[in-house]
C-alpha cells in the first residue's frame, strides 16, 4: 500500500510540496488504482485527494507590542538597541537647542531688553555653541549686567 507515486503526481499537479498532500484514508484503494495523471486530477476533483491548507504565522502579539509601544511601554534604556545617537541624533539635539536660544534672542531684542549689537555678537556666539542651553544663555547675559528688563519667560 505505498501510494509515494500517487502523492508525487498530485503535489506536481496541484504545484505544492509532497507534504503538502492529503489523501482520504477511506478510499487508499482508489487511490492505489490511479496511475496516470488523468486519474489523479479526477481524484482531486472528488476531493479524494487534497492541498492542506497553508499554516500562517499570527501577528497579534506583534500589533499588541506596536500598541504598546505608542503608549511608551518598552522602550527602557535595556530595550534600546544601537549606539547613542542612533536614539537622541545629534543633528536633531542641536536643533531643538539653537533653536530655543535664537528664539529668546529674538524675543529679548523685540522687547527691548537687549541691543541690536549685543542681539548680534550672542547670535553669533550661540552658534559657535558657547552655551549648554537656554538658561546658559541668560545667566551670561545677567553676569554681563546686558539684560535692561525683567525675562518674562526662560
């Protein structure tokens, strides 16, 4: 009762592998009689012989984890992978940081706290990166006594 022969011309004609087949226990014999392809089609008209059907991998657990991760769960300094700068970019740190102090810059000199010149020179000196940040900037300016009013917000 070998029926290898059967299981190869049905998974050629049905174009999957040999262990992809599945044949109807109740009717081996019908099976062992089919000898030519013709045969094996008409068998797998009947449903005699079948494709299995083909297992799928689930991404549910991979959908809730992305879920998750859009709440903030997960991303701890032990889930981080890359170097530092592949989380914080430099570019981008250097940004955010240029940015805030031209923009209190600006808003010093729009309120008249500070000169044209001076507005100029720590332009210039915030971008040759002379302050850590913002509240830097200020603490050079009030030790330089160049800051007329009163800084409404840092």
């Amino acid at each position: 009762m070998n029926i290898k022969a059967q299981i190869r011309m049905a998974s050629e004609l049905l174009g999957v592998g040999e262990n992809s087949i599945w044949v109807n226990p109740n009717y081996t014999d019908e099976v062992l009689m089919a000898i030519s392809r013709e045969d094996i089609r008409s068998l797998i008209k009947d449903g005699i012989i079948k494709k299995r059907p083909k297992k799928g991998i689930s991404s549910f657990r991979a959908k809730k984890k992305i879920l998750e991760k859009k709440k903030g769960r997960h991303r701890g300094v032990g889930s981080r992978k890359g170097k530092k700068n592949a989380i914080n970019n430099k570019k981008k740190l250097w940004i955010n940081k240029i940015r805030s102090q031209r923009e209190l810059l600006k808003q010093l000199r729009k309120e008249k706290n500070i000169d044209k010149s001076t507005y100029r020179k720590y332009y210039l000196l915030s971008k040759g990166n002379s302050f850590k940040n913002k509240k830097d900037l200020i603490r050079v300016l009030k030790e330089n006594k160049l800051i007329k009013g009163k800084i409404i917000e840092v």
